[in-house]
C-alpha cells in the first residue's frame, strides 16, 4: 500500500470532485479508488434535480502520472433515474465537471498534459516521449488529441503576403498566406496561381 496522504498531497488535488477511499500500488501502476460527492444531480435533458440512485458503475479513466508511474482511476458514479414521468432521458449517468467528460478515458487535466507534448512535437516524437512522462500514448492517439486542439481565434489580417511552393517539384505545389504584419501563417492552400488566391 501506498502513503495515501503523500500521494494525494503531490498529485491529487485536482481530485476535490471526488471522495478519495484508498490508493494501492498495483505493480507499475498508481489505482485511485474514488467515489463522487453525492447529492441531487441536474437531468441533462429536463433540466430537474434528482437524488433517485437507479444503479452505479465504475469508470476507469487514466490520470495525471506520479513520479513516472501511470495512474488508473477507478470511480463509482451513479446512475440516476429523473422524476419527471414524461422526460426523454429516463435515467442517465452522473457526470464529474472540471475532470471527467462523457465518453473520454482520461481525465481533462492528463489530456490537457497530452496536447502540450504533443502539439510541440506532434505524432511520433510525442509517442516516443510520453512513456518516458508515465503517459501511456501510441502514436494514433497524439495525432487525435493533436487534431482535438482548438484552433485560436485571430484577428483578420489588413495586409497578406502570399507565396507558392513546390510540395513535390513539377507536380505538387501550394500556396502560403501569411499575416504580414504579425508573419503568422493564415492559410495553406492546395494549388497555385491567381484563381486559386481569388478563389
């Protein structure tokens, strides 16, 4: 067994969503057992609160790993029932704000770690580092995180620099737009010549 406090001093703050009931080292991997709060959860498609328990289940979502080790977390939600007869959602699963989304296998904060490796060293660079950080990630995985990531908003540029290049010479080509005045690249765009920049 682990030293619950220790760990969850170093790591597990972020877990305040949760009621922490034991930590074990299970051979290479870090297993947090976790239960949610309680209390009545809002139906998703109604809009009412309920406290009626239908069933319970377990997710297991990766975490943020400790000291190089992964960690698994094992949580019990609810399943809850709406009280309202006539609503489309009959019962639906309690959901955990700020560190679980529906349908992911990681928590937000280990795929927020996940995109900053590998948005700066994309798919195979990042899928060779990450075991090294305790993030168990092939490379298919980092290049969906790396195309889940938002792109930012920017401003409409006043002035454009454009310029073609050869992708593979007397073949392919493409055409760059760039923000001349921040030289932040606006565009790529598949071709060249004056149609495909009117266009």
């Amino acid at each position: 067994m682990l030293d619950t406090n220790s760990v969850i001093k170093e790591l597990f703050s972020g877990l305040a969503a949760l009621a922490v009931t034991r930590v074990e080292g299970a051979g290479a991997v870090i297993v947090v057992h976790a239960t949610t709060r309680g209390g009545p959860v809002v139906c998703p498609a109604c809009g009412t609160p309920t406290a009626m328990v239908h069933a319970f289940h377990v997710r297991a979502p990766a975490d943020l790993p400790v000291d190089g080790r992964p960690v698994t977390l094992r949580v019990q939600v609810r399943r809850m029932r709406c009280q309202i007869d006539d609503c489309a959602m009959k019962t639906f699963r309690e959901q955990v704000p700020g560190l679980l989304e529906r349908y992911q296998r990681s928590t937000i904060r280990l795929t927020g770690q996940l995109r900053a490796v590998v948005q700066e060293l994309a798919g195979r660079a990042s899928a060779r580092v990450l075991p090294a950080l305790g993030i168990r990630a092939g490379r298919d995985t980092a290049i969906r995180s790396l195309l889940k990531i938002p792109l930012p908003d920017r401003p409409t540029p006043i002035v454009l620099g454009i310029d073609d290049f050869a992708l593979r010479r007397n073949h392919d080509y493409a055409t760059i737009v760039i923000n001349a005045d921040t030289g932040q690249r606006v565009d790529v765009l598949p071709g060249r010549g004056g149609q495909v920049v009117t266009d």
